[in-house]
C-alpha cells in the first residue's frame, strides 16, 4: 500500500503539536479594568471622595523627613488592631460579675485562635502607650508643638490621656484576683483628686463601692465611650496634620533665596 504524501504544514499523527497562547484573556482583563474604574467613577460622581482623598495624601513633605515621621501613623494602625481584636473578643466575652472570669478562660482555652487573638489586644494596647509616648516625645523635641499647631498639640495629649483611661478600664475585665485589686488601687488614687476626684471615683465604680455594675461599667466606658471618643479625635488630628503640614527636624535649616535677601551695595 502506497503511503499518503505529506505536506510541510501537517505533523504525523502521535506527536504533540505546540500551542500557543491565544491572546484571549487580554480583552477579559481590560473589561474588567474598564468596570473598576466606571465603578470608582460612578462613586466619585455621588460622594467626590477623591478630591478629599488627593487633598490628604498628596502634600508636600519637608526636607530631612525620617523614620521618626512613622510613629504617628504607628499609632492608628495599633489602635485599628486594638479595635478589630476588641471586636472579636467582645463576641465571646460577657460583662458578668459572675461570668467573666470563666468566658475569658474559654475564650483562651477552648476557642480556635481565641489566645492568639486575646495575645494581640493585651500586648497590642502595650505596644499603642508605647509608640504614643514616643510620637508625642519626637512632636516635642522637633517643635511640632509650636505655632500654627498648638491646638494638634492639644489634641494629641487628650488622645494620650485616653489612651491610658483604655488601659486602665481594659485592665478589668478579665476580673481575676490580680485586675480586681489593682484596679480597686487605681480607682483609690483617682479618689484622692481635687475638687473631682470623689465623683470621678464613684462614676468608675457605678456607686460608692465595687459592686455587681461596677464591671459592666468599665466594659462600657471600654467598648464604647472611649473608642468613640478616640476615632473622632484621631479624625481632627489627621485634619490638622493634612491642613498645617509636618515641620522639618530641628537640624535642617530654611534655605532662602538670593532673590529675597537684600542687596548689600
């Protein structure tokens, strides 16, 4: 039997013939291109965010801008952890005289990642008092204090003193032997106050003395009053710091023009 001539363009039967990758999934990805940015427009045409978006974080940064820049932002980022750690723990734990002790242990020792999570928010809040401080010591020694800022200054020191007010109503709510009598300590000092101090005492306590809402008061002045208050406050601070810039460290020097100073003939 005569074989079938074969052409250059065929290939014999039983190889593999190579392919090509057809350039079909080009016109998928710019569709789906197209439809996120015809999304991002249709929302900026609603709300104008982005105006406010350049606004914030196109600015001009001064000459000599470090690494000590990087504690303020730090900072909210600790407190967004705190805050999303808070949340899941808050779905386990309850705010009970009786029952907290015990839903804090289960939530340590029985639930998936619960000591992982638990290990986050109590070092977390460590961590957030310590890069504050240091946030405010590096506004001090590089004279960010100083005008136009004098009221960014301000607002950073409420946030530091709320940020202690959350460690210490935090520091409850495990409600051992050990959170128990150092708060009873702390509330006593609070006590001694001027003018203040004797209601400021029976506000923490929920009455003259410790007692069944006493618990269920701190957990509410943690979960709820003082985040609040600190998101706003984050809010203006942000505000300010978009509006009235960051200034130069101390060691670098304005640099004039020849233009602006005088003529010495």
């Amino acid at each position: 039997m005569a074989k079938l001539p074969t052409t250059s363009g065929t290939r014999p039967r039983g190889t593999r013939a190579e392919t090509t990758e057809a350039p079909a999934t080009a016109p998928q990805r710019n569709k789906l291109q197209e439809t996120g940015v015809s999304t991002i427009d249709w929302l900026d045409e609603r709300t104008s965010l982005s105006a406010g978006a350049r606004w914030m974080m196109f600015r001009k940064i001064p000459k000599g801008t470090n690494w000590f820049y990087t504690l303020g932002s730090a900072t909210m980022f600790a407190f967004l952890s705190q805050a999303v750690t808070g949340v899941f723990l808050a779905m386990y734990y309850d705010p009970s005289a009786t029952r907290a002790y015990e839903s804090v242990r289960f939530l340590t020792n029985e639930v998936f990642l619960g000591e992982f999570v638990r290990g986050m928010h109590k070092w977390g809040s460590t961590v957030m008092v310590i890069l504050i401080f240091l946030h405010m010591a590096r506004t001090f020694f590089f004279g960010a204090y100083k005008y136009p800022r004098e009221l960014n200054w301000v607002i950073g020191v409420v946030l530091l003193i709320l940020t202690l007010a959350m460690s210490f109503t935090g520091y409850l709510l495990p409600f051992d032997q050990r959170s128990y009598w150092a708060t009873t300590v702390g509330v006593a000092i609070n006590g001694t106050g001027p003018l203040v101090g004797p209601y400021l005492s029976d506000f923490l306590r929920a009455g003259p003395e410790f007692g069944a809402t006493t618990l269920a008061r701190f957990y509410a002045i943690h979960m709820l009053l003082l985040p609040g208050i600190i998101a706003a406050m984050i809010g203006a601070h942000l505000y300010l710091v978009a509006r009235l810039g960051t200034t130069a460290p101390p060691w670098i020097r304005a640099e004039s023009s020849p233009e602006l100073r005088e003529d010495s003939k």
